[in-house]
C-alpha cells in the first residue's frame, strides 16, 4: 500500500516559508509585487487567477491585477506588458493562458521581461534551465521536485520516467530531474512499450492530459507516482487525474493523490518565484 504523498500540507508549508522570507524583505523596506493579466472570461482561467491573488495575499504579496476583454488588441496587451516591465514597482508578470485565437501566445511570452518571468515560460528561462544557470523555472514542474525532495524521495541515480513532453511540463521536468542527476526517459504518444518502460520507472511523473489512462499494469511495486493530471469526471463532481488511483494505490510505493497532489504545489511555486523575482532585482 503506499503512502501518500500530501501536496496540501507541502504546498501550505512551502508558502509559509515565502510569508517568512516576504516578511523579511518587507523590514527591509521591499515589496514583492505581482502583475497578474487575464484577457476575457474563461471561467477555468478566471478560478485560477483567483486563487493566484489568494496565494499572493496570504503570503504578503501584494498583487495587480488587469482584467482586459475578450477583444483587447495584442498591440494593446504587449504595450501593457512593455510598462509592466519597466515598472520597478512590479517584480513578476503573469499572463494567464490561453489567451484569445486573435492573439499570438509566443510573441506576448517573449516580451515579457526575462527578469519578470515568473512563469518561467520564457525562451531565455527554458534555455537557462537547460543549461543548468539560474533562473525561473515553470511553476508545475519545479512543484513536482519539492513534492519529490520534501518526501524523501531519492532521485540520484534513480530510474525516472516521464510521459508527457509538453513544453509546460513534461520538457521542464526531464531538464529539473537531471539537473538531481537521475536517468531520465521521457515518454510521449509515439512511443513503442509505454508499460515495459514504465514499469521499469523507480519514480513515474505522468502529463498525459488522459483520465485514468496510467493502471497498475505500468507500475513497478514500490515506486513513487506522480501524477500531473487533472479531470472532472464526466456527469459528477469528482477529480480524477491521469493515473487510475485506485489500481495504482496497492502497488505504488507512493503516490500524488487528485486532487492534494501536484495542484496546490503549482501556485506556491509561484509565489516563491516571484519573492526570488525580488531578490534578483533588489
Ligand atoms: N494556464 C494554465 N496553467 C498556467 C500557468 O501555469 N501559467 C499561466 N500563465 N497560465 C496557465
């Protein structure tokens, strides 16, 4: 049976530590401040700007938020981004995604600020992590590694496999597993022998975007699971993620629930992003 990796209490724990750190750069008379863009209504996207500004707040952050329409311009947004970036007042930028058809993501990516990147979607914050310099790393995959470490879960040499190769999740996370020098496989839609691979995996970090699609039958016993993916499942009210937990759960050596895994882990990340956006630009 395996223990259960808690993402709630990780997650409330690494944001009291940025209420700590945030409180300290206050007596020193800096305020960690972040934009937060969100364009139009998407209700999905407007629950998680919400619970953005609610991380910000708890942990003393203090938070700008721009609400444009649906129609805004991209002229518009990159001139709103090109005054957030030469704002001293304002340490990190965040423009919530997707954005509207009419707008081109990787153009507003790009001109945000290098040093604002909280996000770590950036060109030069993928190519830092990939050379192993410092710099933002995106919120989920840096979330997974503190969920890992903070569970004891040894990653030196470790046999790592993860499917997904979004450039959100799945690249970051092979990049951040060997930067803590494990062996890392990454797996993806096109690959012959997903379970023989995945059953090889002392440790599985699963970004699929498919409900239940990861059994027991592509477990080793004993491993650690860690799954990336969130579901509403169809006609109820309940969370499933990409692993079928119940199948999972008697042979995993540990596992990430949905929801109280990888989610809450997400916007702490953030948070921590943007108070070391401050220390950066102090
Ligand atoms: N949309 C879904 N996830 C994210 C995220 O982590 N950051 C931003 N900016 N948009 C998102």
């Amino acid at each position: 049976m395996a223990e259960i990796i808690d993402g709630k209490k990780i997650s409330q724990d690494l944001k009291d530590e940025v209420k700590v750190k945030v409180a300290g750069l206050k007596e020193e008379g800096v305020e960690v401040c972040l934009a937060v863009i969100l364009v139009g209504n998407d209700p999905a996207s407007t629950v998680y700007v919400g619970n953005k500004k609610k991380a910000c707040e708890y942990t003393g952050i203090k938070s700008k938020s721009y609400e444009l329409p649906e129609d805004t311009k991209e002229e518009d947004l990159l001139n709103l981004i090109d005054e957030l970036n030469n704002d001293k007042g304002v340490n990190g930028i965040l423009v919530q995604l997707p954005l509207p058809k009419h707008i081109d993501e990787d153009k507003v990516i790009r001109r945000i600020s290098p040093d604002k990147d909280v996000d770590g979607f950036h060109p030069e914050s993928v190519g830092r992590l990939s050379i192993g310099v410092k710099g933002f790393v995106s919120c989920t995959p840096a979330g997974v590694i503190e969920l890992l470490k903070r569970s004891n879960t040894k990653l030196d040499g470790a046999n790592v496999v993860v499917v997904g190769r979004s450039n959100i999740v799945g690249k970051p996370m092979a990049m951040l597993l060997l930067r803590e020098n494990a062996t890392v496989t990454i797996c993806h839609s096109h690959t012959k022998n997903l379970q023989s691979i995945c059953r090889a995996a002392d440790v599985l970090v699963v970004a699929i975007g498919q409900p239940k699609f990861i059994d027991d039958s592509y477990i080793k016993e004993g491993a650690t699971v860690i799954d990336v993916g969130i579901h509403r499942i169809e006609g109820t009210k309940k969370l499933c993620g990409d692993v079928d937990y119940e199948k999972a759960f008697p042979l995993a050596g540990k596992i990430t629930p949905v929801p109280g895994g990888v989610g809450p882990m997400t916007i702490a990340e953030l948070v921590n992003n943007c108070y070391e956006a401050a220390i950066m630009q102090r």
